[in-house]
C-alpha cells in the first residue's frame, strides 16, 4: 500500500522557464489528498457520493522553497488534521529528486462536509468517516492529527 503520492511531472505541468507551474501544486495536492482517502482511510470518492457528502476546499495554501523540472521524481507525504465538528485539514510536504530527499514544497487545504443534494453544511462528520478514521488512526498513528484554526 502506498502511504505517499509519488509521481514525475508531465510536460504539461512546465513552463516558460522551464520547471513545473506553480499552479500545478494545488492539483498533485488534490491527487495526494485522494490517494490518502483511498490506500489509508478506504474511501473514495463514490463512497462519499453513496454518504450523500462533498467535502469543498475552503481554503488552500502552498508554501515553495525549491523548484522542480521536468526530471525530478515527486512524493508528497500527506496528514489529515481532524475535529468531532466537520471541519479537517490536509497537510501535505512535497520532496524531489531521486532519493525524494530535497524539499520543494509544503502546503494544505482546509475542507467542510456539506450535503450533495441541498449544499448546506453538515455540522459533524459522517459515522462511517469516523469510523474509517479509527481505524486507519489505529495504524498509522502519527498520519492524523487534531484540527488547527
């Protein structure tokens, strides 16, 4: 199983200047945060459909030290940070080069549950989430961390 997201850019992901777009962060956080759902919580994104939830970003963030080329081999380490309430967090640190040791980038994303059908918020997490969430807590401890402000 596949605790980290890792990947290589595509051409479509490099600029004028030839690195990667600083755009295209937000979107290998987005793979990132799918890749945690599906291989550490056992969730995807139908499981949620089926749980009448989406989980909207309200916020994001991303922070860049280093830049990446077209070469590099990516992993992005992913944490979720959650409260009893339906507000949780994705924290997410990208390294590159082939020992994935040089930091490039860190970030996250703030998300809430709201309903599919009416789009009103739901104020507390889905019983299955937090089940899923035990359950995965129980093995990878040091993956889920109390929610921030």
């Amino acid at each position: 199983m596949d605790l980290f997201y890792c990947f290589k850019p595509n051409f479509s992901d490099i600029d004028a200047m030839n690195v990667v777009h600083h755009s295209r962060h937000f979107i290998w956080f987005e793979n990132a945060r799918f890749v945690f759902l599906e291989n550490i919580i056992k969730m995807n994104r139908s499981d949620f459909a089926q749980l009448g939830v989406a989980m909207p970003v309200i916020e994001a963030n991303c922070c860049y030290k280093n830049m990446i080329l077209f070469e590099h081999k990516i992993r992005i380490e992913t944490k979720m940070y959650y409260s009893k309430v339906g507000r949780f967090a994705f924290k997410y640190r990208m390294y590159c080069n082939d020992e994935n040791t040089q930091y490039v980038a860190e970030g996250y994303t703030k998300h809430v549950f709201v309903s599919s059908d009416t789009k009103k918020l739901i104020i507390s997490i889905p019983p299955l989430l937090i089940e899923k969430i035990n359950m995965a807590k129980a093995l990878y401890p040091n993956l889920f961390l109390p929610y921030e402000n």
